[in-house]
C-alpha cells in the first residue's frame, strides 16, 4: 500500500528528505512502521521519543496504517 510519510526537524535530516512516497506491507501499524524507517534509516535510532501524526491527528503506536495515508514523524520539541 502507498503513503506519504513526512518528516519534521532533526528527522528531516537524517531522512534526507521532507517528503517520501513509500511502498509499505498491508495491516502496517505504527509501530511497526517505526520499525521500518529503523531498518530504512539507520539515524533513527531515537525514533521511540517521537510522535507519530495520521492525516493530521495524533496517533498511538497501535494506530493501523490505511491505503493513502499520511503520516508525519514529529521529534520531540525542546527549548527554553
């Protein structure tokens, strides 16, 4: 199944990329898809601190990813 998958900060960078179309297997949940940009990306090795957005909302790890959807990887934000 396809998505947009988009990447906020320091993933950005590590990503090398904005924006990225991927390819992903069916019944693909978040965290399994953490895992997949892991392998994909091997900067990413602090992916657990950060959120996960579908389509614009907030989701947890156990979110089941559909057919078109996009989904934004959001470090955590800090600052004084």
């Amino acid at each position: 199944m396809k998505i947009k998958a988009l990447f906020f900060g320091i993933a950005k960078d590590l990503c090398g990329s904005q924006e990225l179309l991927l390819d992903i297997p069916e019944n693909m949940s978040i965290g399994q898809f953490e895992s997949f940009l892991c392998e994909k990306f091997s900067g990413l090795n602090d992916i657990s601190n950060f959120a996960f957005a579908a389509n614009e909302t907030f989701v947890k790890r156990d979110y089941q990813i559909k057919n078109n959807d996009v989904i934004a990887l959001l470090p955590p934000v800090s600052g004084g």
